[in-house]
C-alpha cells in the first residue's frame, strides 16, 4: 500500500470542510492534499475514513461529524 503526503488508505483523521465541490461533496485539506467528502458540508469539522488516494486528492468518508459554531451564531 503506497503512502502520500504521510497518509494511506484507511487511514482516519480530523479535517475542517472549509467549501463545497461541484459535485456536491464537501472539500478540505490534510497535510496540504485536497479531501473530497460525501455528505460533508462547509463549516463542519469531520472524522473521516481514507479510501482512495491519489497524488493530488483523496476521497474519504465520514466517519464522525460537528458542525462548528460561527461568529454569527454566538451573537
């Protein structure tokens, strides 16, 4: 099993969704590798899963979710 950017497949970590894809999957960045994520959306913090890595992007699923609070929300 190949490793980039010190990640493999299977591998779980923490990853903030910071935008939304065109296809609808949530986006985000771990250790500087887009993450596209199914049923991630923008403003939540996930744990998620790696299950497929490239040398320019990784899929991952979810495998825990908190929507995180915004400036707004606490005014």
């Amino acid at each position: 099993m190949s490793t980039f950017h010190g990640l493999r497949e299977g591998d779980e970590a923490e990853l903030e969704i910071t935008q939304m894809a065109r296809d609808g999957r949530g986006l985000g960045r771990l250790n500087g590798l887009l993450v596209f994520v199914s049923g991630a959306s923008p403003g939540e913090k996930v744990m998620v899963r790696i299950v497929k890595l490239g040398v320019r992007h990784a899929e991952a699923e979810v495998i825990n979710s908190q929507r995180m609070a915004t400036a707004s929300a606490s005014a």
